[in-house]
C-alpha cells in the first residue's frame, strides 16, 4: 500500500484504504498522544452537541422524511470526493464504521441505511441546510445551531491538523 496521503482527487475507496492502514499501523502512536486524545474526545461531545441541536431544531425530522416519502437527499453521489483521507481517518479515530461499498448508486459512499455513516462531516455536510429547512425552522434554531457547528468545524480542523503533523514527525516524510 502507498502510505502517501491520497490527494483530494483521489478515488474514495484509495482515502478509505490508506486511512484504514493508518489505522492499522498508526493507532497506538495517535491515540498515546494525549493532546490528540483529548481532541479527539472533544469533538466528539461537539458532534453530539450539534447532533442534538439538530434533532431539537426538528431538522432531522425534516431530512428523514424528504429521503423517505420525497425520495430526496442532499447527499447526493459525488459529495464524498470532496472529502480528505485525514478527515476519514479521523472518523476511523472515532469510532465510525466507514463503508466498504456505497449503499445507493446515487448517493454519497458514506450514506448508509440509517443516515450517514460518519461522525466527523465535511464542511459542505454540516453547512447546508436546503430551503425547506430553513422556511420551516425559526431563525434563532438554527442560529443556535450554527454556532455548535462552528465549534464542531474548528475542532476537526485543528484536529486533522495535529494527526497530518504527528503523522509527519512519526514518518519523517513532509507530504502530508
């Protein structure tokens, strides 16, 4: 296996295949890391916050019933190509169950049966919210909302940050 990092252009299936042998090989060294440990736990509990405003604000109620009654998603297939290989690793980190195959042909690899498989999101997926959302949700939910993203985006960041440099330091190899 290249133990490169897949540039963003890369196939999907080549990001989760190098973020799984990082995994395999990298995890005792990520996850001794007491800063990256921590990190890792704090945005947790901000994915879960932002998870939570979203279910209160009535969001994923809207998004469950478009997908099943509408037959629409805002996950449509090629989103996940925007997505980096650190990003996925860091989902590894987390404790999602990434997808060895894409559940519907028109949708995005990571969406599975009951939603999306990953904790951590691209920016893209936190951001958007369709018309439909946001003419049924009052302003100051989704307010409330954007600012648990917020903190949930910055911590991913700096996050996938300290991994690539941890990474980078472990390898002596400056292509992260």
């Amino acid at each position: 296996m290249n133990r490169h990092v897949p540039s963003l252009e890369s196939p999907v299936e080549q990001k989760i295949a190098w973020a799984r042998d990082v995994l395999d090989r990298r995890k005792e060294l990520l996850l001794g890391d007491e800063r990256i440990a921590e990190e890792l736990s704090t945005l947790k509990q901000a994915i879960l916050r932002s998870r939570e405003a979203m279910t209160r604000a009535g969001i994923a109620e809207i998004c469950r019933a478009c997908e099943a009654h509408e037959g629409g998603s805002c996950c449509g297939a090629g989103i996940e190509k925007h997505f980096r290989a650190t990003l996925l690793l860091v989902n590894l980190l987390l404790g999602a169950r990434i997808p060895y195959t894409r559940h519907d042909p028109l949708s995005c690899f990571f969406l599975a049966e009951n939603g999306c498989a990953l904790l951590a999101r691209h920016v893209i997926c936190v951001d958007f919210l369709c018309q439909k959302i946001t003419a049924r949700i009052p302003e100051s939910k989704i307010a409330a909302l954007r600012e648990k993203e917020g903190v949930e985006l910055e911590l991913l960041f700096v996050l996938e940050e300290r991994i690539k440099n941890k990474l980078t330091e472990a390898s002596g190899v400056s292509s992260l």
